[in-house]
C-alpha cells in the first residue's frame, strides 16, 4: 500500500492493537504553567527518536537477506580492513585455515588482533624511544656538556687555554720569556697554543688540503714566534704547568665581542693568526671567502655561528676538521641544539607526568575531604514542588487527547479517553494503579506537580541482582545484605533475574532452583507461566521467555519486596540446548531497562513486561513509574547497611548525576596470593583513579558489581522527566546482538558495564558519573591465577576499545589538558604501554643502582617513578588512615610484572577471545561460543507487542468472560464434571478468579473459541485484586521508621483491655498470612523457611490451583463418580482445607521441577524442561538429570 507506514505494515503486527499514525496537527510542544499549577503538555504518538535517531556508537548491521545466513564480511576497500591486511601480508587465507580458522569471519578478527597489536607495538616503541633513545640521539656522549666541566673565560684566575683545554698554571714558573701570570692576568683563560711549537704533521685533518688556511706554517718566524716547546708532557713538566680535564667555556657574546673568533659545531675558533698572515683575500680560495665573509660581512651582538654554512657547502666541509685542529681555542659552555631539544622534551614530560600526578593526588584528597561527605548528607529541600512520577516525559508515546499528559494508569481513564469504545474508562484506580491522589480522593486524576515531600528521601530503587551459576551461600549473602540495608523496605524492590537453566559448577540444585527457594512467593499470583520477550540473540535466540516469581524475601525483622524472573527458554531451546533461557548478564539487564523504558514512555510492551507490570505494582503499592533508580549489583557482593542511603542521597543532592557507584573491597583477600596483589589494585582504582574523576563528573566506568543508576531524573528546574538510563538510544545501544567487527564485539561482549557507562557520557555528556566512598560492598575476587587471567583479559580489552569511543567525545567536561577528554587519552596510551613501561621501569632501577645519577637530569625518572608509586601510598595516609594498606601496597608492587606485562600481554593476544573464560563456570560446560541462532528464523514474529491499556483491556475482558463462563457451568453442573483426567468445580466463590482443572492450567479458558482466547495465554493466570486480598493502598506507603515516629502510644489499661478480650482469628477479608514459597524442584529436604505443613486463609503455596475451602484434587478423588450422576452435595461440601505437603513443585504437573534436568538428581529416563516433560525420553533417550 503507497505510504504505507513500515513499522505497522508488518505481517506479525496486523491484527495487534497498535496505535495507528495520526494524520492531526501536532499541538504546541511547549510546556506551560497553568492556574491549577499543572504541567500541560501536546504530543505526538511517534517518538523523536523512532523517526530521527541519534547516530548510534555501535552501527547495527544491514538486514540478511532471505536464506542468507551470516552477514557479507566488509568490504576489502575498508580502510581498516586493508590496513589489517598489509600487516597480516604474510599469512595467506589457505594458511589460516590450515591453523583451524576456518570462517572468514574469524580471519578477520584474527588479522585485526595482529593490526591492533602492531600498533600497540608501535606505541610501546615510540614511548620507548622518547623515554631512552631520544636523548642518545639528539644529545649523544660526544655533544653532552655539562657547566661543570668548563672554565668560563675570564671567570677564574689561573688558567690559561691550550687547544681548548684550561690549564692549571699556579705553580709555574716563566720560560724563555713567556710570562703565564702576566697572560692570565690581562683574562683568565686566554688561549696560549699559538706560543708552542707545531708542525703540519700535529694537523693530519689537514692533510691533503691546498686551503691557505690548512697549508699555513704554524710557526711562521721559527722559534720567535713559538718560544716554547712542543705541546707535550716534557714542556708541560718543565715549565710546571698542570692540564686538567676542564674546557675553556666561551659564551656567545664573548664570541661576538671579539672580531676574528666564530664557531663551528659548538667549538669556537680564533682565526686570528690566519687573518694577521692574510691581511687581504686569497684568490681562488672558497676558504678564504667564507672566513672574510663570516667575519666582516656578519655584524651581530650574539657570536657567529658558521656551522649551516660550512656543512651544507660540500667543499667547506672538508677544511672542518683542519679548521678545528688549527684554530680551536675552546667551547661554547651553553647546551648544543640537539641536548637542548631532548632537556626541553625531558622536562615537558616530566611537568606534564609529574602534574598529571600531582592534580590527581590532589584533587582524590580534595574529593574524600570536601566533596563526597557533602553529596552523603540527607536532602532537606523535600518541600519543593515537582513533576510526578505518574507523568511521562516530553516526547512518549501518549494519546494525542490526553489532556495532562499523564500515564494511563496513573488516573481513572486519562488513558482511555479515545481508546476504542471507552472501555478502559471503568477501570477504578484499586484495578490498575496506585498513585498520588489529590485531596485523598480516589476519582480525582493524578496531578502533574506534586510535592517532594510526598515521596520522601527515600526514593523508589529497584535492585537488580543478576545470577548465573553462584551458589546459595553467595545468593544468600547478597539478598541478606541488600534486605538487611538501613533502606526502607517501602521503598526498595529487589528484581533478581537468573540467566537460563543452569548449574553451577559443583553446586547440587540450579541456579533458579535456588533462587525460588529463596523466595516467600506471594499467593495472589499462582503458578508462574513462562512470558515471551525480546531478548539479545540472532535467529531463533532472539526469543526467549522467562517465569516472574513474585513475592518476599524475608530476613530477621526484614520484609523485602521481590520479583524473580528465570529465564527458561523456549520449547525448542529445552529439547536440545545445554542451557535453555541463557542470553548473558546484559539480557538479564535490558529486560528491567526494557521494561522501565515502555513503562515511561507508555511503549508497547511484552508479555513478560505486563506480567511484570502487575505484580510489581501489586507488592509495592504504586505503579512501575514511580521507580526513580537502580541498584546493579552482582550475586557475589555483600551491600554493607548504609550504602543504599548513600547513594541515593547523592542523587537528590545533584540532579545531574545519572549514575554513581561505591567502593568495591575484597572479601577473601588472605585466601590465596593471587587475592593477595588484588587488595591494593581494588583500593587505588576507586580512591585515586575514581575519585579524580568524579571531581570532573566523568567516572569512566561504574562497576557492574556495585553500581546505581537514575532510570529517569527531572530537569533542572523541576518542571518535566528525562529518561537516562531508559532512554531509547541508551536502550537500543546497549541491545545490539548483531555484531561483527572486532571492535564492537569487544565493546559488547566483554564488558557491558564499561560500555553502559560509556554510551551513556557518550549520550549525556554534561551530566555526572560520581564515586561515592562512603558506600562500601565487598565481592569475592578470583583465587586463582587462571580465573585472574580471565577476568582481566576481558577487562584489559574492555577498557582499551571503550576508551577508544570515550577519547572522541570532545564536549566533556574540561578543556585541553584539564579535560577529561585528555584525560582519557592518556589513560588510553598508558594501558597500551603497560607492557614497555614496566619493562623501562626495571631497567631504569637497575640503571641507577649500577650508575646513580650525578645531576638533576639525570634524576629525573627517578623522581617520576618514585612520584607515581609513592604519592598513593601518602594518599591512604590522609584518606583511610588504614596503615595495613602500606602493607597491601608492597604486596602489589611485588606483582607489578603481573599487572603491567603478563596480563596486559596476554589481554592484548586474545583481542579475538570473545567468550568469558574462566570466570564462571557451569556444569558440563564448553566454551561459550556468543547467543547466536538460526539467522533465518523469525523469532520476534511470535512475541506480541501492545500497549498497557490494550492489555489492560485484555485482562478485564478474561475476567469477566471467566465469571461468565463460571455462571453458565454453575447453573448447568452445580456439582461439578469429568472432563478429561481434570476434574472442574463449578461452584460461584467469590474468592475464584477462574476455574482450575486439577492439572495446574490456571489460563486455558474452558469453553472458549480460538479468537476469543487470542491473548488470553499471554496475561497470566492471576487475579491480584481477588476479594480475598484487598487492593494495594490508595495513597504512597510511608517507610517503617516514619510510620513508628508518628505512631500512637498504647496506654497500659488500653494494652490490659485488649489482652483480656483477645484477638479474633484472620477471617479472610483483610491481609494474607505470610506464607511459604514456592519450590522448584521435589524434594523436602532442605533448610528454609516454612518448611512445616501449614493452614492459611488462601491458596496454598504449593498448590495455588486449589482455592480457599477446597481440598486439593487427589487421583482417587477424580477417579469416582460424582453421586447421584449429576454431581451432589457431596461435592459441593468438601472436607476443612488441606494443603499439598512441602515439596511438591508448583512449576509444572505431576511435581516435576521446571529446572529438574539443571538440578543433578534422579532419575528418570524422560527429559524435563521449562514447561514440563520434553517427550521422546523412553528408554533410549539420554538421561539429563536425575531425581533429587
């Protein structure tokens, strides 16, 4: 269809209920103030970035075309590509593939690791070169001249000039005639040579020479004009005259002030004989006319340097030499050109290292003592008016009608004001949100501004934990840890997502096994069901699903609120994958980025955003926007009580901050040596290297492991949102799976918590990345030196190719060397060069304990390297004050050829080493070759994407047509009826919100058409507001320690009058009782909680198909008939509630876990994946797990 739009015209959209374009006028954009004080703002329903996107940092490739199944390799006229090439000349593609390398694809990559060492190579031997060899080739032995090695002329008394050298003459005496104190007295130092006798043969560069000035005889007069004998140790001896190894130093405007000296090379020659033989001009003679030029024609206040003239005349610079030989009376004292040039480049260096590392311990120390404790203070302007939560920022996607541009489910229909039919407008607040309401009044609409006071200081975090094959010990610490944080737990949702079924390497239960056992789950929410998403993959992997497990985790006094989403994979990926549902971390990631994202924008959402939506909204009281931040942590890090506080503080100090991150300390730091060097390395990276960057706002890397981020922040005054972390570009960035140069899979695959940061200064480059100090969490670090290798390798290349992204930001913060623009780039070329400076650094010690230095210049490397290992020593000092860390601090310098030449050289060979090694290991695990799959498979196709409304309308149409369909059976089978092997009820209870078949299907519909049921499967089978539970609160919950500060004093006669008359037992209206969580796997050994059979006022915890007052379904019980042929009385009056025993899984029929095939235990011969058994087990299948 012509102009037709390319993003709903897709096959697998068609009958979605997407909105369509709009053809209306967009309204005005801007924001304006109205009488009520509310934000107003018009909209579009396309968002900017879907029809103008900033350009990306990673450019996703080009479609495949139909059948093609990996992308054409790039083409040879790259430059990059060629210049790869000329350096790998000489390995054939036949020679490579011989070597295992077998794609083109992998020859690339190898040819640009080859590229990208040879330029380190070159790096390495360029600061080499500036470091050593610069100076021996600008100022070599022969040109080095030193002040201390010269007798300045006319300076010191007794010392007269023989050929150059001073001659020391206090104990001479007078011979024939030549008085040396009475020569040494008209100027010290005056030059004697000529009252010696000499030959042509003391000239032998003069040799062969017909110039008049090398043919001249010395002695033109004999012995009058040479009294003294030849120059030698007899005539030295006789007239007592002592040589030293002193120079006669002249300097240039001596040389100016007399009328026949000028300078050749350094060396000053008085052609003052020459010129009294020569009084006129020698013909024929291009000596002669140089010297009469030089010295007549060139009038200057600074000496004469004839040095260019001679050496570039080839017939003069052969009389050089003889000139030298002849007429050489001494030296200019002062530095020559070449020793100038290299002194200047040694004292630049040394200003600009010494600087960089003096601005850095400065600037470290006055971040801990002046900075930091001021971001940490609790916030005190909460009585400020501002935008709330419930509002979408400029540019979502929102009807074109909503008038105060809030979410849809922030008010009673705002969202469904030009929805179709209205529908949506009878959904009361208790149905679809909880959120701010003005005057208390549930039927009011949510207002734009509101006070901060009303969301306190505590603002709404999300704590992602993110796991793969930890332990429960390791699990346990970090969700002990995070619930245990002086945080409220009002405030804080901990969202735990564990990356496919997995094992951990020694461990006896899977990783989401573990994670679920963890876990109070909330009876309100039933059976989880896989939920389709998006995830990061190619092909068939670009599906995936994943179970959300909602309910509390309980610690001593605490009761943390908790979402658990395991991603278990599809069907297909269950039968023959080693590890169904795992994407990687970043998945794990994008899935809460994702959802947060939709949910600000009012963006279409998956299934697995919706079920999410739901039940987040259910534990925490209030809708997903109202979540201003994020806490990554990683499931190996304990969160000390007050970090969460901290941090958090910091963002309501500075509204420009979009991520933070604490300091990371060892926990196991005495286990082995390798944890041992790790101390020191973890300490300095956070005090000194962080620390100087947040002063310019621009931490180039928030750890992954402790790291909080703003989903959204408000602007500057207050007024409106701006998605960070959330935002589309950020979000699309951060999710590309197709890649292919080694540069973007470096970016990636490695090291998603670099790259996070970088695409985010990338992307807001004028807002902060900050270190806080004070908040403080401890992670196990590797224990070996194999998995340290790993670690850093990935680390090593993380940084090197995301540095090389940061370094062409240029409106960072700063200008020229006092950027953080400089700053990367000298952070960029010093990791290079790691492995040529330790090299150096050995050398230089090993140079000064063989020759110490005698001068300044020569001192100094030594002064830099002790600057560069001593200044963060004297920083602990003033920090910490810990002493013990002088101690880390030898430990690590001993290992400095580890961190500076071994790692760095070992990162740099495997820059095609993708895969993250050895730093988590699964059972039964090969090496991790990405998350790709089948190109030409079509997963999003499968994967709904609507609207919340459009699912929201959704979920109330099942609700209603399954209270329809209970009414129908209830007047027709009043007792109940057979279908099948289930056996249904057909009773009308109020506390039922669907019929359940006594199999687990809490979604199937009963009797329903195809398109009736379309989405019915993607909802969930839940009804949160069942008149057993009542809805969340109506207004924003405070935190506990409000709560008790303003709480009402119970008097004793009070207290005494409500112990005698009692308390009435829980009559099902009110709260559940805490009851236990869900179980994986069978089995009921174990620690835990709730381990005991128990009664409860609803669904139990391990059988949520069996409602309130009906006892679970047993075989014997679906095998009899119902009396009387119709079903009767006795069906319809079962005996008191009973509940399943503990231990029975509630994750797929007839007990069998849905990670059974992860967990190593028993022993069926039939596969079981996510959604149950797999089939095709039988005798002859293979055996993936056994029975616990």
């Amino acid at each position: 269809m012509p102009g037709a739009h390319p993003v709903y015209t897709r096959p697998e959209f068609a009958d979605s209920s997407v909105p369509l374009p709009t053809t209306r006028a967009p309204p005005n954009r801007a924001p304006t103030r109205t009488n009520d004080a509310s934000l107003r703002r018009g909209k579009t329903l396309t968002r900017p970035e879907r029809s103008v996107p900033a350009a990306p940092l990673i450019n996703p490739p080009a479609p495949l075309a139909p059948g093609q199944t990996q992308a054409p390799p790039e083409s040879f006229f790259d430059g990059w590509t060629f210049f790869s090439y000329v350096i790998t000349f000489w390995a054939p593609p036949a020679i490579l593939s011989a070597a295992g390398m077998k794609t083109s694809g992998v020859r690339q990559a190898w040819r640009e690791k080859v590229a990208l060492c040879f330029i380190a190579l070159v790096l390495g031997g360029g600061v080499g070169f500036l470091t050593v060899g610069l100076d021996r080739v600008l100022c070599p032995d022969s040109s080095q001249q030193n002040t201390a090695n010269f007798v300045q002329l006319g300076s010191e008394p007794g010392f007269v000039g023989v050929k150059g050298s001073a001659v020391n003459i206090t104990q001479s005496t007078p011979i024939n005639g030549v008085d040396f104190y009475a020569i040494a007295g008209q100027e010290s130092g005056t030059d004697i040579t000529n009252y010696f006798t000499r030959t042509s043969a003391d000239f032998p560069s003069c040799n062969g020479l017909s110039f008049k000035a090398a043919t001249d005889s010395p002695c033109p007069n004999g012995n009058s004009s040479c009294p003294l004998g030849p120059i030698s140790a007899a005539t030295f001896s006789s007239a007592h005259l002592l040589n030293t190894s002193l120079k006669i130093g002249y300097d240039w405007f001596q040389v100016a002030n007399r009328s026949n000296q000028f300078v050749i090379d350094g060396l000053v020659l008085d052609m003052t004989p020459y010129m009294t033989a020569h009084p006129t001009a020698v013909s024929n003679d291009p000596v002669d006319q140089a010297i009469r030029n030089l010295l007549t024609g060139t009038q200057t206040k600074s000496g004469k340097d004839a040095s260019r003239l001679f050496f570039t005349q080839p017939q003069l610079r052969s009389a050089v030499g003889c000139l030298r030989e002849r007429y050489g009376v001494g030296s200019i004292d002062k530095v020559t050109p070449g020793c100038f040039i290299s002194n200047l480049i040694l004292y630049a260096g040394l200003i600009v290292i010494l600087g960089l590392v003096m601005v850095r311990w400065i600037m470290a120390v006055i971040f801990y003592w002046f900075i930091s404790p001021r971001l940490i203070q609790t916030p005190k302007n909460l009585s400020r008016s501002v935008v709330s939560p419930s509002v979408l920022p400029e540019g979502a996607n929102t009807h074109v009608n909503n008038p105060n541009n809030t979410a849809p489910w922030a008010n009673k229909g705002a969202a469904g004001k030009g929805g179709p039919k209205g529908k949506l407008s009878k959904i009361s607040p208790s149905q679809s949100s909880t959120t701010l309401v003005s005057n208390g009044s549930s039927n009011q609409l949510a207002q734009p501004m509101i006070s901060m006071a009303q969301i306190g200081a505590e603002l709404f975090t999300v704590c992602l934990v993110t796991c793969y094959s930890e332990g429960e010990e390791s699990l346990r610490t970090t969700l002990d840890s995070i619930s245990n944080t002086t945080y409220s737990d009002e405030r804080k949702l901990l969202f735990i997502v564990a990356d496919g079924m997995v094992t951990g390497a020694g461990e006896k239960m899977s990783t989401p096994d573990i994670c679920v056992n963890l876990l109070e789950a909330d009876p309100r929410f039933g059976t989880p069901q896989p939920m389709s998403y998006i995830a990061i993959g190619s092909g068939a992997k670009k599906e995936n699903r994943a179970m959300v497990y909602a309910g509390h985790y309980c610690k001593t006094g605490r009761r943390t609120p908790t979402v658990i989403i395991v991603k278990c994979g599809t069907d297909a990926e269950a039968l023959k994958d080693k590890k169904p549902g795992n994407r990687g971390k970043r998945d794990g990631q994008l899935i809460l980025m994702n959802f947060f994202s939709r949910v600000t924008y009012n963006d279409r959402m998956t299934p697995l955003d919706f079920d999410l939506f739901r039940k987040i909204q259910s534990l925490m009281g209030v809708t997903p926007d109202y979540f201003e931040a994020c806490l990554m942590v990683d499931a190996d890090t304990k969160v000390m009580p007050d970090s969460l506080t901290h941090l958090v503080n910091s963002l309501h100090h500075d509204s420009l901050i979009m991520g933070v991150c604490g300091e990371t300390r060892i926990a196991n730091k005495r286990q082995s040596w390798v944890t041992a060097i790790q101390v020191y390395e973890y300490f300095i990276s956070h005090h000194l290297a962080k620390a100087f960057e947040s002063v310019f706002g621009g931490v180039t890397c928030l750890p992954g492991c402790f790291s909080m981020y703003r989903l959204k922040g408000r602007k500057t005054g207050d007024e409106d949102w701006v998605p960070l972390i959330v935002h589309p570009d950020i979000v699309r960035e951060y999710s590309q799976s197709e890649v292919h140069t080694l540069h973007q899979k470096n970016l990636l695959l490695l090291g998603e918590d670099r790259f996070l940061t970088t695409i985010l200064l990338r992307t807001f480059p004028n807002r902060k990345m900050m270190f806080i100090p004070q908040a403080r969490c401890r992670t196990v670090a590797p224990d070996t030196f194999s998995v340290l290798l790993s670690q850093r390798r990935r680390w090593i290349n993380s940084t090197i190719h995301n540095l090389m992204e940061l370094v062409q930001v240029r409106n960072l913060c700063g200008t020229f060397c006092f950027s953080m623009q400089f700053v990367v780039g000298m952070d960029l070329l010093g990791t290079v060069v790691l492995p040529v400076a330790i090299v150096l650094t050995y050398s230089l010690i090993v140079n000064m304990a063989l020759t110490p230095p005698d001068n300044f210049e020569k001192a100094i490397p030594l002064l830099l390297l002790i600057a560069v290992l001593g200044l963060p020593g004297i920083l602990i000092l003033v920090t910490t004050r810990k002493v013990v860390y002088i101690a880390w601090m030898f430990v690590y310098l001993l290992a400095l050829p580890i961190w500076n030449f071994v790692l760095p050289v070992y990162s740099f060979w495997h820059f095609d080493d993708f895969s993250w090694g050895e730093t988590r290991k699964v059972e039964g695990e090969g090496k991790d070759l990405g998350h790709g799959g089948d190109a030409t498979t079509n997963a999003l196709s499968h994967i709904p994407l609507r609207r919340w409304e459009d699912w929201e309308r959704s979920r109330l149409k099942k609700l209603r047509r399954e209270e329809k369909r209970r009414n129908e059976l209830a007047r027709h089978f009043p007792g109940g009826y057979h279908e099948g092997e289930g056996f249904l009820r057909a009773d009308h209870d109020p506390t039922q919100s669907q019929f359940f078949d006594g199999m687990g299907s809490e979604t199937a519909s009963v009797v329903s058409s195809v398109d009736e049921d379309k989405w019915g499967a993607q909802i969930g089978g839940y009804n949160e507001n069942n008149p057993s539970f009542p809805p969340p609160p109506a207004t924003l919950l405070r935190p506990q320690d409000e709560i008790l500060q303003n709480a009402h004093t119970v008097g004793i006669d009070e207290l005494e009058a409500m112990l005698d008359q009692g308390f009435e037992p829980h009559d099902g209206g009110g709260s559940p009782v805490p009851v236990g969580r869900y179980q994986l796997a069978d089995g009921g050994g174990g620690g835990g909680r709730g381990r005991q059979q128990q009664q409860f006022d609803a669904f139990g915890p391990l059988s949520p198909n069996t409602p309130p007052g009906r006892e679970p379904m047993t075989p014997r019980m679906r095998e009899r008939p119902p009396p009387g042929g119709g079903g009767g009385s006795n069906f319809a009056m079962p005996p008191p509630l009973m509940h399943t025993p503990y231990g029975v899984s509630t994750a797929t029929d007839d007990g069998r876990g849905h990670v059974r095939k992860r967990s190593n235990g028993g022993g069926g011969q039939q596969d079981w994946g996510p959604m149950g058994p797999l089939g095709g087990g039988g005798k002859g299948g293979p055996s993936r797990g056994n029975k616990i």
